[in-house]
C-alpha cells in the first residue's frame, strides 16, 4: 500500500516536471516601429539608431517588451498605411510608433492626404487593440511658411483628436545643429541618436506601464 501511494507520487512529480520543461513561455509583447529613414539606421552602424537604443532602454528599465523595427527608408505614410494591416496581424503589438510624414513634406505631397493617411493608420491600429505613440515630424520651409506650419500642427491635432500620445518632435533640441546630422543635412548621425530616444522615451514610457 506504501509502495503504491509512492509510486503514483513519483509519477505525479514526474508529470509535472515534463510539464514545465514543455510548457512554452507566452511571448513578450511587442512595440512595432513604424517609421522612415530616420528610424531605419540610414547611413549608420548597424544597431545603433534611436529604435536599437530603445530596446536597449526597454530591456534595461525591465520591461517585458520586444520590440520590432519596421521602418523602411524612403517610407511615406501613404507606404505605411499599405503595409500596416499586414504587419499588425503578424505582430499583434501592443503598442505602435509611427514615425512617418517626413518624406511626404520633403516631396511637398498635400497635408490633406498626409493627414488622413495617419488618421487611417491610428485608426486601424487603435481598433486592433493597439496603444499608439504618434511621433511628431518637421519640414523646413521649402514649400514656404504656411505649408510647414499646417505639417507640423497636423500631428498636435490627430493626437488630440484621436485621444493618443504624441511625441512633439523627434529631432526637438538639434534640428538646426549641424555637428548632428550626416553630410545631406537631412539624416541624423551616430551621434544624435540618443537625443531621438530621449525625445520619444517620455512619452513612450506611460504605455508600457499601461499594460493591458
């Protein structure tokens, strides 16, 4: 009777240590970038941009995320809006950076149509359950004043009309500093990345506690 009472134990330890040897770790939840050349390390060391640096943050703070880099170079929100539905189902994030409308002022594209390709994109990504961080770009005044103006306040007016964190400007501080961006004067180097990451991880910071 002793003998059968410590065997059926001894196989019921056995179960449970095959159990948790099998069992798969749920995965981490994911901050999806997506961005342009700015966040895609264009003309830089490879796993040095603001985004590598923020996983390294995320990762330092002890933060349960991953954190997946979609930015292509070159990417216009209306590129974006294309390839979020696809990335959104393969990702699931929980929470979304978008960084883009760079390259529509630099291509002098209509604010209108800018506008409502990153409503489109919040959107979806809000209905997908997702947090979003929209982050905030600039044009100089090539197109001339009026046009840069109503760029720029087209991020202050989507994030508070869509209720979703906004980061004002990822190049806020230096923008104008030469000594920080690569020899076109378009692309920040090596040197300035961490000042992005310190533009965007006050803001980003308050979604990762949100954990749903």
């Amino acid at each position: 009777m002793r003998l059968g009472r410590l065997a059926r134990r001894w196989f019921a330890g056995v179960a449970m240590l095959i159990a948790a040897c099998t069992a798969t770790a749920a995965p981490a939840p994911v901050v999806l970038v997506l961005g342009d050349s700015l966040s895609a390390e264009y003309g830089l060391p490879r796993d040095t941009g603001w985004v590598k640096l923020l996983a390294d943050r995320i990762a330092k703070d002890g933060a349960q995320y991953s954190v997946v880099n979609a930015s292509i170079s070159g990417e216009t929100t209306s590129g974006g809006r294309t390839r979020l539905p696809a990335l959104l189902k393969q990702h699931r994030p929980a929470i979304v950076v978008i960084e883009l409308g760079g390259n529509d002022g630099l291509r002098g594209l209509p604010v209108n149509a800018m506008r409502d390709n990153l409503a489109a994109m919040i959107d979806e990504c809000l209905n997908a359950g997702a947090r979003v961080l929209l982050v905030g770009v600039r044009v100089p005044p090539n197109y001339g004043r009026e046009y840069a103006e109503r760029f720029a306040a087209t991020f202050d007016e989507l994030a508070r009309t869509r209720k979703v964190a906004l980061a004002p400007f990822l190049l806020d501080g230096f923008a104008d500093r030469t000594e920080y961006f690569q020899p076109d004067r378009i692309h920040p180097n090596e040197k300035a990345q961490p000042l992005m990451l310190a533009n965007v991880w006050p803001h980003l910071k308050p979604l990762l506690a949100a954990r749903r």
